[in-house]
C-alpha cells in the first residue's frame, strides 16, 4: 500500500508527548499536520510513560483533517526501538507517518522501514501504509540526503532541523533560523536548496523546521517566506499564534490561484481538438505551453489543497 507524499502539510505543529495539556488542545488547531514528540519535548525520565500518553491521545482524541505523525527518538539512543513498537502496536491504524530525527545515512531510514514492516505484519496492518519522515539536523545527513531521500518507497519528506544544524557547523548565532551576524547574503539558501533538490529527484516533500522567537510572529512570516519562496511546502510551528502566519504563507493567493486554473483551462482548450490541437495559446497577454501547465498544475495543487475556490473562470476566445 503506497504512502501519500502529498498530503497538505503547510503547518506541522509539535506537540509535547507527556502533556496531557498540549495533546488536548492540539486536535483543535487548523494545521495540517501535529507531530507527538517524544526526542526534544520528553524529559528522559518521562519518554517511557509518554508513549503510552501518545497512544492514548491517538487512539481517543479527534484529529479529524490532520496528518497524524509521532517523531520518535534519534537512532544514537535506547529509547528508538522500544518507541516504534509501542506507538505502532498500540496506534498504528490511525497513525499516518513516524518521524525520524538526526537522521545521517540511508541505513537509519532503511531500519526504521523495516522494523515497521515487521510490526505491521505481526499485528496485522496493511504493509507499508505508514509513511517516514526523515530530518536532517546535521552536516552529515545534509552531505548524505541525496541516498537518505531515495532510501524507502515509505518515505514522505524531508524535514530541515536548524538548531541541531546550526550546532552542528558551529554557526555564530544563539536565535535559531536568523541570519548569523557578520554574513552578507542568506546563510541558509544552501542548506535549504541542497535539501529542496534531493527531495523534488524523488517527489517528497519538503518542510522547514521551528521558528523559536514563538512570539515574533513577524519575524516566523520573514523565515516562512524565506522558504516558501524557494517550494517548500510548509514549516513547524510552535505556538498557537504561528498557525495562521503558516497556512497563509505556504498557501497560493487568491489571485495566483486562480491565474492557474485559468492557464490549465486555456492550455486544455487549445490542446484539444475545438482549440485546434495547438502547442501553445494565449491567455491574455501571456504565451502558455506545456512548461506554463506544469507550473500551474504546482500552484493550482497547493490552492485545492488549502481549501480555496475559484473565483474566475475560463471562456474560449471566438474564432477570428
């Protein structure tokens, strides 16, 4: 049963695993997507018990319209295993991916694949329909993504970890995704792109990691954007007051919404036989072809995907 590598995924909230709290007030977000966290957010002394917290709240809770997903422990821990088995077992048919962090090489991925594989067999799960996302946190995995992307038909996306990575390259800087002082261009485009790139050779997705000022809302559109401009399809968010700022920024406007449905539209007409099988047309002003459709077809997929509706349509021109 294959994944779903397209799944609408412009705000990915993290949820702390031990907060019965958080766990509550999460199902009633509007984000695509919440991640139950049992690396970063769990304390050790509460990962044990916060597995079976996750399991409770998946398996209780409504989370209707969101993407379902536990980020478990780094591979260089004892806690990684015992983590898979105890939220798949208990969870599994209605967990949708399980987020791998700190990833470094293809065989973490392959691993965790694998270990699904068998669980899923054992308590009788359609193989293969939990998906992987794989995040990238250090110069290692960043050097390795290209073999990490294509290493499982599981996998969803690829996830940037910047304060892992900004620790890892001993970046001058304690704000995590701002520009380091003393460097005049975007200290990130490489990181972002080399990340961007290994994902679209294998049709993943794409997402941006925390924006830790939780309050500078300002500021996480000025980082979202930085991104979102680049094709990533969305980012973590933290807070609450992020959400918002989020689905709008990995979101299509209005206008270039509809610009699309209109280009697939008009590239449709003239492509067929009343539009004279023609290779290319005019919408307006503005000469489209077959490259036109595959941009659009983009645009137009994020814009369905947020929910918009058109609010134009296409007439055929008269016959001149």
């Amino acid at each position: 049963m294959p994944v779903d590598r397209h799944r609408p995924r412009r705000s990915c909230l993290a949820v702390p695993g031990s907060s019965q709290r958080f766990l509550e007030k999460a199902q009633g977000l509007p984000v695509d997507q919440v991640f139950l966290d049992l690396e970063d957010a769990c304390a050790p002394a509460v990962k044990e018990s916060a597995r079976h917290q996750i399991v409770k709240a998946i398996t209780t809770g409504d989370w209707s319209g969101k993407t379902v997903v536990v980020r478990v422990n780094d591979l260089t821990t004892h806690w990684t295993y015992r983590d898979v088995i105890t939220v798949v077992e208990g969870a599994g048919d209605r967990l949708d991916c399980v987020m791998l962090p700190k990833v470094q090489d293809a065989t973490q991925v392959r691993w965790l694949d694998l270990l699904l594989t068998q669980i899923e067999k054992t308590v009788g799960l359609p193989v293969g329909r939990i998906g992987i996302e794989a995040q990238i946190e250090n110069a290692k995995g960043l050097v390795n993504v290209d073999e990490i992307a294509g290493s499982s038909p599981r996998l969803e996306t690829i996830v940037f970890g910047p304060a892992d990575f900004m620790a890892s390259i001993n970046m001058k800087s304690l704000v995590v995704g701002e520009q380091p002082p003393g460097y005049p261009a975007d200290a990130y485009h490489y990181i972002l792109m080399r990340i961007l790139m290994a994902a679209r050779t294998h049709d993943l997705q794409a997402i941006d990691g925390p924006y830790l000022q939780i309050r500078d809302v300002a500021g996480f559109e000025e980082v979202a954007r930085r991104s979102a401009a680049l094709g990533f399809d969305g980012k973590w968010v933290l807070h609450p007051g992020q959400v918002d700022a989020a689905n709008a920024v990995y979101s299509p406007s209005q206008e270039d919404y509809d610009h699309a449905e209109l280009i697939l539209d008009a590239y449709a007409w003239a492509t067929s036989a009343a539009g004279g099988f023609k290779g290319s047309a005019m919408l307006g002003d503005e000469m489209i072809d077959e490259a036109s459709r595959k941009m659009a077809l983009v645009i137009a997929g994020k814009g369905r995907a947020a929910g918009l509706s058109r609010t134009t349509s296409f007439t055929a021109p008269e016959e001149s």
